[in-house]
C-alpha cells in the first residue's frame, strides 16, 4: 500500500527536511505542499491518505486546529499528524482532541516520522491473516466504595501483562474518582475523555497515542486528571469497547460506583462481571440491591462471578449467607492483608509484584488465572454458620 502525503509548514526548509524523508519511505509519496492553512485545504483532495499539519504555540494556532477539522471532514479516511514544539502538553493534547493521530515533535526526526507512518500503514491495512479475534472485557464493580476495586483492577491487569506484555489494557471510566494512574503511578497526558469522547476517529495509531504504559508492560487509558463532571453516553461506552478489545487481549475496566447509563453500557458489553462484595451487614445490603437492579435493567447476571474482598476481616456474614442474600454463588474470596496493600498503594506498585509471596499476591494471581483460561476456579472451602442473617440484610424479597 502507498501512502499518498499532503504537507503544510510555514516554513520552507522544514518542508524540504519532511519531503526527503518520505521520498526515502518505500510506502509514502509526496502529492502537495502548502505553506498555509488556505493552501492545505484548496491542495486536499479525496484520495489523499495523510496530511502533516504545522501547529505552532501561538499565533496560528486556531487557524492550524480549524484547518485539521476541516480536513477530516473534507477527505474521507485521511489521517492527520500534526507537527510543533514538544514542550508544550495542551498543545498536544488539543491537536489530538481535533483529531490528529500523531504528534510531531520539531524539528521531525526521520525515525519519529517513520514509526508513524508505519503505524497509520498497519491500520490501515488491518491485522495479517486471518480477522482479528476480540479480547476478552472484564469490568470490576462495586456499589460502594472501600472494597479495593480499583487495587483489584490494577493487579490483576499487571499479572496478565506480565505473562503476555502489550496485550493488556485497563481502562478507568470513573471521571470523578478515578485512581488507576495513581496506583500505578503514572502521570498520562490524555485520558479516557480523550478516546470515548470522539469514538469516529478511534483507530489504532489514535488509541495507542492516548495510552500510558506501565513497566509491567500493562496500557492504561486513564480517568482525567480533573474530576470531570460529564458522564459518558451509552453510545460512546459501546462504540469506545468495541474498538479497544480489537487492539487487546484483556480489558480490564474500572467502573464508578453508581449504575449510570453508561456503566451500564460497560457492563452489558462485559464478557466477566468481577462483582466485589465485603463480609459485612452494610456491604451486603448495598451489593444485594445492585444485584436486583442489574436484574432490572437486564444485565445477563451468570457473568456475574461474586469476589468476597478482605476475607477473614472480622467477618459478620458468612459465605453462606452472603450467598442466600445476594442469589448467587460466591466465586473468589481475596485474603485480608491490610499492610501489604497499603504499602503497595503508598508505592504505586501492583502487590503482585512489589509482593509476589504473599497470599494476597497469590489469591489475585490465581484469579488472573482463572479470567485467562476463561474457567470457573475451584471452590474455595470454608466453614459456614447455619445462621441467616437474610432478615437484616434484606428489608425487600428478591
């Protein structure tokens, strides 16, 4: 495949550097150049597949930004990179917004410039051989907060990265709350705003220039860093995942607490429901009553596998009764390690590997085992009270 490249710098010298470099790509050739927004949009025909846009700090900015927007609308299919100095994040991140898939630091390198067009190639192009196979969505969820689904959601994606890295992504969809980066301590540019916000333009070269990465080889498209006060549609949700679990092996999604519409999106285009519950009246309750509301919006509850959190934590309700409240057998309980995990939060690195001989490492890495193969794990056996507590749990029949 040849890659028809339309160029436009203000500055001739740049535009000289950038057509000999793509005159030496094998898969790329030169068909315009302009030295202005004007001349860009008047040289840009269909047929064109990429367009190098100059975004300079300052003045000429709103005229570059305006300039890709109208060329994505303009061209069908193009794909837009943008060029201009790297020290500046909201440049970067508002030439990305406008939907550039690429950001060019100058003055362009000859590697940078060549890795990008290799990347809108393979995208284009589409996966080698046969179709590419979906990954595997599993959300985490909890009706309330204190239960580690966050902690859960960042361990249990790195012990999947480390035995395949770069196949893994978790994607944080709580705008208000989230703490994904923190717990991995990451400090990523862009974040899921970013991706669901404009799902049309979300193909490969885009979504990986949105993403941070982990040293465990995890992705991680973050919550903003601000509390974010617009929620996500259905739409955007279901268009976002569907995109995503073409890209990656496991996705692992950390989900806010209130069923919203589009947490329930998220849940709906789930292939696992990771449901964390605690041993105690309170939690119990809460968990019983989003089950009955899942039910209620039609949430297909047999991928809905219950993970008891801080087992053996003075625990008020046994598994048996847990079961009898919630309908639904318990599938994994996590051990209490109250040190462990906070020293690991305190550090911003997964227990399962700051900690890997702990029980509570080998609890999580045994489940990360269980949403590989796709298998239910063996029961986990504990002595249970014959006491029911259904009658304080639950004030309503389920």
């Amino acid at each position: 495949m040849l890659l028809r490249v339309l160029v436009m710098d203000t500055d001739a010298s740049c535009r000289r550097q950038l057509r000999q470099y793509l005159g030496g790509l094998q898969q790329a050739i030169v068909v315009g150049e302009a030295h202005n927004p004007a001349e860009v949009i008047e040289a840009a025909k269909p047929g064109v597949d990429v367009a190098i846009i100059e975004v300079p700090a300052g003045p000429g900015e709103t005229q570059a930004l305006d300039c890709i927007a109208h060329l994505l609308r303009r061209v069908p299919g193009i794909s837009v990179m943008a060029s201009g100095p790297g020290d500046s994040a909201e440049l970067v991140i508002r030439a990305i917004r406008t939907g550039a898939v690429e950001f060019l630091r100058r003055p362009v390198s000859k590697d940078e410039l060549t890795a990008a067009m290799d990347k809108i190639l393979r995208v284009r192009m589409g996966p080698a051989g046969s179709e590419r196979k979906a990954g595997k969505v599993v959300s985490v969820y909890a009706t309330k907060g204190g239960l580690g689904a966050t902690t859960l959601v960042t361990n249990l994606a790195a012990c999947l990265a480390q035995k395949a890295p770069d196949t893994v992504i978790v994607i944080d969809l709580d705008l208000r709350q989230g703490g994904v980066s923190t717990l991995l301590n990451l400090h990523p540019g862009y974040s899921a705003v970013d991706a669901f916000g404009q799902t049309s333009r979300l193909d490969e070269a885009f979504l990986r220039g949105l993403l941070a990465r982990h040293d465990s080889g995890l992705h991680v498209l973050a919550a903003p860093a601000e509390v974010e006060r617009s929620r996500f549609t259905p739409e955007q949700v279901r268009d976002g995942i569907d995109v995503i679990r073409t890209h990656f092996a496991h996705v692992i999604v950390d989900l806010p607490h209130d069923l919203d519409t589009g947490t329930t999106a998220a849940l709906e285009e789930s292939d696992e429901i990771l449901y964390l519950v605690g041993l105690n009246v309170p939690a119990i309750r809460s968990a019983a009553a989003g089950i009955l509301a899942l039910r209620h919006l039609g949430i297909d509850t047999r991928k809905v596998k219950i993970v008891v959190s801080r087992a053996d934590a003075r625990e008020e309700v046994s598994l048996k009764q847990a079961r009898e409240a919630l309908q639904l057998p318990v599938f994994w309980r996590i051990p209490n390690d109250y040190p462990t995990v906070l020293s690991s939060i305190n550090e911003g690195t997964p227990f399962v590997l700051s900690s890997p001989k702990t029980e509570v490492a080998k609890s999580v890495r045994q489940l990360s085992d269980s949403v590989n193969r796709g298998l239910a794990p063996k029961t986990q056996a504990k002595r249970e009270e014959a006491t029911s507590l259904l009658r304080r749990v639950l004030p309503f029949p389920i």
